[in-house]
C-alpha cells in the first residue's frame, strides 16, 4: 500500500508544480504592461490585435473569430487524448507493464508541461501564425526559422495521418462488421481518403464555424472521458486488479519485473499525449487577444490533458482484462477498438464516438499544418509560395495550403505503411513525429536561452514565468534532447531515417534558396555580396 500513496504522491506533486506555475504567469500578467482591450468590445480588441501584427509587417489577412475556448480546443485537440489511448495504450503496456500508466505518465507530463510552459512564453511575445518558425526566425534568424518551420510542420504533418488512419481503421472496422466483409489496408486506405477530403470541405467554411468545431470537441472530448470511466464503475463497480499492481513494475507477463529500458520505450510510445500543444500558436492571426489566450491554450491544453489522461489510463487499465482477456499486457492491439468490439455486446456506438473525437483531432491538425504552410509560403520559405500564400477572399482561408496539406498528410501516411507495415508502420510514423516535432521545439528555446531573457520581444510578453523561465526553459531544452535521443531506439529506426532524410532536403533547399535570396537582393541593392550578408546578419535576417 505504501507504493500507491508514494505514486499519488507523485502525480499529487506534478499538479502541484502545475498550480505553481500557473500562478507564477498569472502575477506576471497582472504585473505586466499589457492592457486587453476585450472588456471594451470585440472592435476595439480587433484594431488592437491588428496593430500588434502590424508591427511585425504583417497585414491582416485571415480572420479573427477564435476566442479562448476554440483556441483552448484547438491544442487540446492537437494533442489528441482519445486517439493517443486508441493507438498508443497497448503498445506502451506492452513494453513496460501497469508502472508506465501510474509511474511513467507522471513523469512524462511533467516534462511535458514544462516544455508547454516555455513555448507560451514565446507565442506571448511573437502572437503570428506560424508557432515555432515565426519564434525562432523573430528572437534568432531567418535560416534558423527554416528549419524549425520544416521540423514542424513534418511533425504536425505526421500527426496528422496517425490520427486520420485511427479514424479510418475505427470506421472500417464497423462498416465490416455491418456489411460482412474482409476489412483490409486497401478499404482502411480508401476511408482514409474520404475522411481526409471531409476536413478539407470543413476547413474551407472560414474560420467561424471552424472555431466552433473546435469548441464542440473538446465537449466531444469530456463525453467520451466520462461515458468510458462512467461505464468502467458502473459495469464492475470495482478494479479487476488490485491498484497494487500499476506500482510494482510488474512486466507485461505479469510474472517478473520490468527491466529498466522497457519500462524507458513504454514510457516514450506515450510521448503523443504531450506533443502537439502549440497548435493554438499557428491561430493566432485568428484569434481575438493572442498575446494572452493562445499561451493559456497552450499550457492548460497539456495540465488538462495530464489530468484525464491519468484517471483515463489507470481505469482502463484495471478493468479491460476482464473485457478484452488476460492477454491485454502482452498484446498491441487497440485496447478501446477490443473494448468496443468484444465487449459490451459489440455496441458500435462506443466506437462510432470514439472516430468522431479522432476525427476532430485530425481536423484539427490539417487546420495547424495549413497555416503552417500558409506562414511559410507568405515569407517565401517554400517552393510554389505564390500560390499557397493565396487567401481566399469569401472565406479569409488559405484553401491552396489546405490542400496541399491533405495531400501529402495521405501521402505520409501510405509511405509509413509501404516501409514499415502494419504496427510497425504506426510505430515508424509516431517516431518521425516525436523527432520532427522535438527538434522544431528545441531550436527556438535554445534561442531563447542563449538571450538570456534579453530581447525586447520576451520582456514585453505579457504571459512569462520570471525568474523561473530560466530553470524551465532548461529542464524543457534537456529533456527534449535527452527524450528526443531515446525515441530513436525506442519507436525504431525508420523513423530517424526519415528524419535524416528531411534534414538532407531542407539542407539542399535551404542552399538554392540562399543563392536566389542573395541574387535579388544583390540586384535590388546594387551592394557587394559580403557587405549584404554582414548586413542581414545586423538585423537577424541571416
């Protein structure tokens, strides 16, 4: 009984530091210089927001109709919590026992809310869309903007069709059951296409009802939440396992302990639930108030996420032996799809709730990797930039970067099955976005470290931490890397080698569009190619 309350204890101490730091950047927002104009009505907050992007030579684009609870909806679905337990659960008791539910989750939201906390504090001083690159390329430079851009966008890209095929092999799962037929990669493949094409008809309606779709799933979330752990206490009233069990690093056999770095990889498969968070940041020309509502939708997105989670993982993971069999910790199946299907009688019903919570998170997604690519092509940082910068004018959605988003999120999704199929090929793709993601989070809080809090855009955020950002930033910065090198053994190799293999492109790319840069300037200047260099470098554009 003393591991349990050592382990509540645990999870006791990392709301605590939660609490702390929510605190910490309440007093920091109280005590700061910043005045919301929202108490004045939405035209007065809206010339605000505009002046604040104005100064960062953007126009107003796209349109502001996101308040804090779509933005709040939007990160929160980002990172996912139903579709992360329907991918994810299995495997990761699978490689480290009950422990990683009741040990391991604890520790990884820690992290996890430490390394939202810093990425806050940067979309309170840069509130642009474009999360990560427009953070690196402001506080630091251009090219290191590049390449936090592509990182981040292949992550979320990712992201993208790991949730998009959960919902795809969820809805054919059902309609095989319903219709008799044999459920294969092809028809999953083909769901996958019309599920794709329904977040793209979505996503070109504007931003408005795109706002309240984000606002409806994280109530969609919450029912999902409550129906699963209502139905756990009402069907058995009382734990199939003792709660003894999550604490005793018991392997998934049950019949000897956990070693060290299988209860290590278990942990890391679970990094999903806390990757993902800045989505909120790549709304921000679109949100009402950024410099204070997306950091919230930022950090709350992972606390709350930590918080369901955790009750989440520890019901099921008591009860769902008795539904699915005692092979739950030494099978990779989806432990919610076995839960629908074999249980409760077959009710489809659970599992048609279920794609609907994913099928929001992949919405989602496409709506984060659209502006993405939108913010990117506007700097003229991709190929074809006129055209996917294009805004449409009855909507004030860049549907071009929409598109292309869905594409090639199919197309990363059937190039993850081809190399590596089936769970491995989940697996391969989890760990190019795990990858792709830490590294695009690294390289604007290494910025942030190396200024030492010094720069005229960090002091006059509104939402900072003080003279605690330095210690967190560091223990963000650490972990990233520390957890970012263990993924790499831990998730398999294909997904390194996809990341090596964008690092060689953008490279490659990064070099032609230096030269062309270069040229125009040279030619519009009229100055020697040295003195236009050491003169970008001068104003961080370099």
């Amino acid at each position: 009984m003393l591991a349990v309350w050592i382990g509540l204890l645990l999870f006791a101490f990392v709301c605590g530091c939660a609490l702390l730091l929510t605190a910490r950047a309440q007093h920091r927002i109280r005590a700061s210089r910043h005045i919301s104009m929202t108490a004045y009505g939405s035209y007065a907050q809206a010339q605000q927001d505009k002046h604040d992007l104005n100064l960062f030579g953007l126009a107003q684009q796209l349109r502001r109709r996101l308040g804090a609870a779509a933005s709040f909806g939007l990160s929160f679905q980002s990172l996912g919590l139903i579709g992360a337990v329907f991918l994810f659960a299995g495997p990761a008791l699978q490689k480290g026992g009950p422990s990683v539910v009741s040990i391991g989750l604890p520790i990884l939201a820690l992290f996890g809310i430490l390394v939202s906390a810093s990425l806050a504090e940067m979309s309170s001083a840069v509130p642009t869309a474009g999360g990560v690159y427009h953070w690196a390329s402001a506080l630091g430079t251009r090219r290191w903007g590049w390449y936090a851009g592509w990182f981040h966008l292949a992550g979320h890209l990712a992201m993208m069709a790991l949730m998009n095929g959960a919902c795809a092999f969820i809805i054919d799962k059902m309609l095989s059951a319903w219709f008799i037929y044999s459920s294969s990669w092809l028809t999953t493949g083909i769901l996958l296409g019309i599920i794709t094409v329904t977040q793209v008809l979505v996503n070109l309606w504007g931003t408005g009802r795109t706002g309240a779709l984000q606002e409806a799933g994280i109530l969609l979330h919450a029912a999902v939440l409550a129906a699963i752990i209502g139905g756990i206490f009402i069907a058995f009233g009382q734990s199939v396992y003792s709660p003894k069990l999550l604490y005793t690093f018991q392997n998934a056999s049950l019949d000897g302990h956990v070693t060290p770095w299988a209860f290590i990889a278990g942990v890391l498969v679970l990094q999903k639930l806390f990757l993902g968070m800045d989505g909120a940041a790549q709304a921000s020309e679109e949100t009402s108030d950024p410099r204070l509502r997306v950091p919230w939708a930022i950090y709350l997105s992972s606390v709350y996420t930590m918080i369901g989670g955790f009750v989440l993982f520890m019901c099921l993971t008591l009860v769902l032996p008795a539904i699915v069999g005692t092979a739950l910790f030494s099978s990779s199946d989806s432990l919610l799809a076995a839960a629908a299907l074999d249980g409760w009688q077959g009710n489809s019903l659970i599992l048609a709730v279920i794609a609907a919570a994913i099928w929001g998170s992949g919405n989602s997604e496409m709506l984060i990797c659209s502006r993405a690519v939108f913010c990117m092509a506007r700097d003229q940082a991709l190929p074809f930039s006129r055209a996917l910068s294009q805004v449409s004018r009855e909507q004030q959605s860049p549907i071009a970067a929409v598109i292309t988003t869905a594409v090639f999120s199919v197309i990363l999704f059937g190039a993850g099955r081809m190399v590596d199929g089936g769970e491995a090929g989940v697996s391969s793709l989890l760990g190019f976005a795990v990858l792709c993601l830490q590294l695009a989070y690294v390289i604007p809080i290494w910025i942030k470290l190396r200024l030492r809090g010094r720069h005229r855009l960090l002091e006059d955020a509104p939402w900072n931490l003080g003279s605690y950002s330095t210690v967190v930033n560091w223990t963000a910065l650490v972990w990233l890397i520390l957890s970012g090198a263990l993924a790499v053994f831990a998730l398999g190799r294909w997904g390194a080698v996809g990341v090596a293999i964008l690092l060689i492109i953008v490279m490659v790319m990064d070099r032609k569009y230096r030269k062309q840069h270069l040229a125009k300037l040279q030619s519009r200047l009229k100055r020697p190619k040295g003195e236009i260099i050491r003169i970008e470098r001068k104003f961080h554009l370099h």
